[in-house]
C-alpha cells in the first residue's frame, strides 16, 4: 500500500502543528494517515487507498460516514444560528429522549466533552456526598485531566499489589495533589472493592467505572459483579457512576445500566451520542444534579447544548431507538459475527489469543491466558505481536483501533465482516 501522500503532509504538518497530529493517541505505526472521504463503513485517505473502518473516529461514527438523515440535519442547523450561548427547543427535545432511553437520567446536561463531563460528574458526587475521594479503578480511562488520568496504564512495577494499589499519574506535570483526592481498586474483585472502601471508609464520594472495561481491552463484568459494587458503594454512602463514553448508545440504545440493568446514580456518555460531532452528556438523580442550581456548585461551558450538536443528536437517538433500537441490535450482531469470526481465524492459525467484548466494540488480546478480567490480566499482552497484526491488517484495507479494539457500526454489513475476515485471515497466518 502506498502512502506517499500522507507521508508528504505528515511532513508538512509537522512544522506547523505540534507533532503533526491533534492528538498524540493518534501518532500511531506505522505512521498517521490523512483522509479525504468517507461512505458508510469505509474511509477513503489521500492516497486513494480505502479501508473497511473499525476505528470510527474512536467511537462516536455510531451510524457510519455519511449518514444522509444525519448530514441533512446538519445542512438544516448549518443554515440557522448554530450556537446561542441560549435556550432553544433543541435542548429539550434532546434530554427528553435521553430521559426515555437511559433508565438513571431523571436529569440531563449538556457538555462538549467525556473529559469535561468526568470533571462535573467528580464535581457534583463531591460536593452531594461533602466527601473528596473518588474510587475509581486500574486500566479505566476517565478523559486526560489530572483528577482522572491516574492509574489508566501503569506499568506493572509502579502498580502494587492488587490488595494496596497504588495511584499512579499518567502525565508529567500532573498536580500531585490529583492522587491524593482519588483511590484506585483492581476492577471486577467485590473483595478488593470493599477492602477498598472499609479503608477508606466515610470519604468515598462516588465508585466510578467503566461497566465494560473498554479502554484496557474490552473486557465484560463478572455475572453479578455491577449490581453488587452498586450495592457496597451505597453502603459505604458513595454514589455509583458509570463512565458510559463508549458503552452509552452503542452497547444497546440505553447504554450498558440498560443492558445489565444496573442504573447508577450518575452517568457520562460522549463519542456516540452525537454521531461524530462533539456532544457529552450528564444523567443522573435530579436531586444530584440539580445541585448546579441553587446548590452551590459551578459548571460553566461556551458550547454546552449547542444548536448544531444537539442536531446530530437529536437523529443520532431517533435513529438508535427506532424499531425498539432493531439498527443497534443488528449492528451488535454483526459485530458477534465479526468477534466470533476472528476467534476462530486465531484457532485455525494456532495463534493464542482472545477476542473479548460486546458485538460494536470488542478487542483482540494476544495472549496465552483464558481469562481476562482485570487490567492486570492483559499486562502480558504480546504489544508486539499486536503492532504487527495492526500494520498486516491495514495494508490489507482493514483500519483497526491502535490497541487492538474494534468499533461496529450501524453501517457494517455481513459482507465487511467477509471481506475483514478474509483480511485478517492474511494477517493472522502472516504472524
Ligand atoms: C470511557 C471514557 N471516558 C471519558 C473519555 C474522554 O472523552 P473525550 O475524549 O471526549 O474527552 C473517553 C475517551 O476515550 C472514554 O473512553
């Protein structure tokens, strides 16, 4: 394959743009491309290449590029004011089907960003609980800003034991005092949880987890582990949040509380909600979140519910809930088709490894290990190996998320998952 032309801009954008890329988890091997186009489940980059896309701009192109209903909604807004730092009927009609899709949201609010609405989430569960703490756990990723990017991925001897876990910072020039206002736990262990607790009891403001472990390798809870952690969090009086940036709209159309049928107290959901423009979202109790109004706690944001995010949206969820969410359905069996089918390639190659998750986000784990349950688990992952398969898989026209990761969407069709399997068919014997 090519890439002659994303080499050249590479290049070019390297004197002007730091790095070259508008985010360093984008500077991946075996080098940045630049894209020009794109149509349902494929993208098209400058050098006239095309790849069936599982990365899906990391998760928000829920519907596929292109989607007609989506683009004309936002030719529709384009043509009106597209922000008003004000009130419009967008807002509403918006929170009103988040209200009937996602069974915690007795309230919503409108933000630009997962990372920004982790901050107000942390914020509130502080300020409702008058307790500091945040208990969040290892390998989950919570957005960049120091109160949340601790202990994401540690290295093994920087972690400590699973029964005293240390907090770890992911940055340079993280403030210190970030790890001093969180507690981190090995996730799905109810032991490790309420030891956890019990240490720290009476200062635990909120449990915050990813309810599938997207970030470390899409990992799944344990049967019964969400409502049990969702019990001690309320016994030790912490509230319980999902961080549903990636499982929300995309697991099924009422998130994983759906799902699993856990509803916390408070939830996060981005990416997929506005259908590839930026759109984040708080639900939770009313009494939580009316806390921002009357109840001393601050909250501010230029975009908040803007007019054209709140478009995409708005046929982002129309197009999810129709039918009884029949699009989400269909794409999470597509992507059980495609899981099952790369599980099945790695048998026939006699290459260990586990292909683990939900049919729209899933991730291959190179790895000899049967049961993966815990970041810890996936610390002797063969990075390697991943890297190769990554770049065979791309030179054959298949765009995988540089961590292994595949993202479905409502575009994906029997046929791609063909065509990948056959793809990645060549890839695997190639390792
Ligand atoms: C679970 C989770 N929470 C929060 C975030 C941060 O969202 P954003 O990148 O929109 O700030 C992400 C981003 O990948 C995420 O996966």
């Amino acid at each position: 394959m090519n890439w002659d032309k994303s080499k050249a801009l590479l290049e070019r954008a390297r004197g002007s743009l730091a790095g070259g890329v508008s985010s360093p988890f984008r500077a991946k091997a075996p080098m940045p491309l630049y894209f020009s186009g794109g149509s349902g489940s494929r993208l098209e980059d400058v050098d006239g290449n095309r790849y069936i896309d599982y990365q899906l701009a990391w998760g928000p192109m829920i519907l596929g590029y292109g989607h007609p209903k989506l683009a004309e909604a936002m030719r529709r807004q384009a043509s009106l004011p597209f922000s008003y730092g004000a009130q419009h009927e967008l807002e509403i009609a918006v929170a009103e089907k988040i209200q009937t899709m996602v069974p915690c949201a007795e309230r919503v609010a409108f933000t630009s960003s997962g990372s920004e609405a982790v901050q107000l989430v942390h914020r509130l569960a502080r300020a409702f609980t008058r307790r500091d703490l945040i208990l969040k756990f290892e390998g989950h990723y919570h957005g960049w800003m120091d109160s949340a990017l601790i202990s994401y991925k540690p290295a093994l001897e920087q972690m400590g034991p699973p029964d005293a876990p240390r907090a770890v910072p992911g940055s340079c020039g993280q403030v210190g005092n970030a790890l001093e206002n969180t507690v981190v736990a090995p996730w799905n262990r109810l032991d490790l949880l309420e030891r956890t607790l019990q240490e720290n009891r009476g200062r635990v403001a909120a449990v915050m987890m990813e309810p599938v472990l997207c970030n470390s390798g899409c990992l799944l809870p344990g049967e019964g582990y969400l409502a049990a952690a969702k019990d001690l969090a309320h016994q030790y009086g912490a509230l319980f949040v999902f961080d549903e940036v990636i499982t929300g709209f995309r697991i099924g159309p009422g998130g994983a509380q759906a799902h699993f049928g856990v509803a916390p107290d408070l939830a996060t959901f981005g990416k997929a909600v506005g259908g590839g423009v930026p759109l984040s979202v708080i639900a939770g109790r009313a009494d939580v979140l009316n806390m921002m109004f009357g109840g001393g706690v601050s909250f501010g944001g230029t975009f908040n519910g803007n007019p054209l995010s709140l478009a995409a949206a708005d046929v982002t969820l129309d197009e999810l809930a129709r039918d009884g969410g029949a699009l989400l359905a269909e794409a999470n069996r597509i992507g059980i088709s495609l899981r099952d089918g790369i599980r099945g390639l790695a048998r026939k190659h006699g290459i260990p490894a586990q292909v683990t998750g939900f049919g729209t986000a899933f991730a291959i784990h190179f790895t000899g290990r049967e049961d993966l349950a815990d970041y810890r688990d996936t610390l002797d992952d063969d990075a390697e190996k991943l890297r190769r398969f990554l770049i065979s898989a791309l030179e054959r026209g298949v765009q995988i998320v540089p961590d292994g990761r595949f993202y479905v969407s409502t575009a994906h069709t029997e046929s791609d998952v063909n065509e990948t399997l056959d793809a990645l068919d060549g890839a695997l014997g190639g390792l």
